[in-house]
C-alpha cells in the first residue's frame, strides 16, 4: 500500500493537512534540536521529508521505512542521507548508537507498537531524546466531531483527485480513529522505561508531539533493564499433582 503512493505521498499529506503539515515537521525538528555531529535515527521517515530537514543542522540522519517504494523514492530525492528498508520493531542498529530517535505519522503503522517503543530505547545512548509526532484526538468534543466528520466525508474526495491510490487513504482514516489518545500514549512511553516524558497539542490536538528522555544516570539504567527483564521472563507452569 505504501509502495503504491510513495510517489504522490508528500503532494497529498500537504493538501490534506491544508498545510498544516510544514508546521507540524518544523515542530518536529525544533523538539529534536538536532546539532551537528549527532547520530539522528528518523523511522518510517518515507521519502524522506522529515529527514532532510534534521540533516540541515549537519546531523547525520538515518532515515528507516518499511517500505521499499518510499525508501527507493527517498534515495532518488536525497542522496545524502543514508537510507535503510527495516521494521521499527526490530531495529537492525546495536545498543545506544543514536543521540536522538523521532518517527512522524509512523507508530500507528506498527504492528505492535509498544515493541517499536522498546527498540527505540535500547538503540538510543543513555540521555538520548526521543519525539514522537503522531495523529491523535481533539480534546473538545466539538472539534473532535468536526474533525471526524472530515476524515470520512471531506478526506476521500480531496484524496480521489490528488493521490494514486484512493483505498489506501481508507486504511488512513480508520488507523486514526482506533489510535489511542495523548494520555494513553504517554503512558506507553514511560512503561518503555522513557523518563520526562511530556506532549503538547498541535492543531488544536489533530496532532500531538510526545517527548522523552532515556535516563542517563546508571542506576535507573539498571532498574529498567531488570523490570524489562521481569516482564519478558517466561513463566513456568508446574502441572498439577495427579492421584
């Protein structure tokens, strides 16, 4: 699905954000604060939009999409970046490589999202930033029920002229209903073992930008790896005593 609308994918995101979405990659980069030297990991960073724009700071971006027509289509427009097809829940990178990782409209496209969040720790260095820039739900009703209202009856006309492929907009709009809401993501980043974790609305909350931290200091560290450890050690069943 993805392969299919690489090609258009950026034209249609600007035309259906009514450009909102240059305001949402600018805050994007600006909560990233990318610095020059820095090791800077972008997932599901498509064409690679959001990653040329980290990459002025004279970071070095490596820009991660499980799609090979995006990542093809990526690398025809920024050859400069280092491009990468892999799935953000198996992260082909060893432990704390990255000062900072980001994914922009990618984590509800994973298929278990709270293993993508655990990767994302484990590759960032202790201290690491991550930011999460993600569709999410308008907390007043009314703006909540206009915006839904657009998803189904506004969207599909504006992508039946601009994208070539309709359907998959279809996977769009009900992607972004079943997401969860700002709190309950938040509290996915901190079970991840991500400290200082905090959001803030964009759009009147269409999109929130989560941040967190992975904790620097060796002791919290090792609490986390041990809680991890805990609730990933299989339990052992003992069967009960027969006569």
């Amino acid at each position: 699905m993805f392969d299919e609308v690489a090609k258009h994918y950026d034209r249609t995101n600007d035309i259906l954000s009514a450009g909102n979405a240059i305001l949402w990659r600018y805050a994007t980069t600006r909560a990233v604060a990318p610095e020059a030297g820095e090791r800077i990991l972008d997932i599901a960073a498509g064409t690679g939009t959001s990653s040329a724009a980290l990459a002025k700071s004279g970071a070095r971006v490596v820009a991660v999409d499980f799609s090979a027509g995006m990542i093809a289509e990526g690398r025809k427009r920024h050859d400069d970046i280092e491009f990468i097809e892999a799935n953000a829940e198996k992260l082909p990178f060893g432990d704390n490589e990255f000062d900072a990782v980001t994914i922009s409209f990618g984590l509800r496209n994973v298929h278990n999202p709270k293993a993508a969040l655990s990767e994302m720790y484990r590759v960032l260095k202790p201290g690491g930033r991550l930011v999460i820039c993600e569709f999410s739900r308008p907390p007043r009703a009314l703006l909540r029920a206009g915006y839904f209202g657009y998803l189904k009856y506004v969207m599909p006309t504006v992508v039946g002229i601009t994208s070539s492929n309709a359907v998959a907009y279809d996977y769009l709009a009900e992607s972004i209903k079943e997401w969860p809401d700002q709190g309950k993501l938040s509290q996915w980043i901190r079970a991840s073992g991500f400290t200082r974790v905090a959001y803030r609305n964009l759009t009147a909350g269409v999109v929130a930008l989560h941040r967190g931290r992975k904790p620097a200091d060796a002791s919290i560290l090792a609490s986390v790896a041990k809680r991890k450890s805990a609730a990933t050690r299989p339990v052992k069943i003992i069967p009960p005593e027969t006569a």
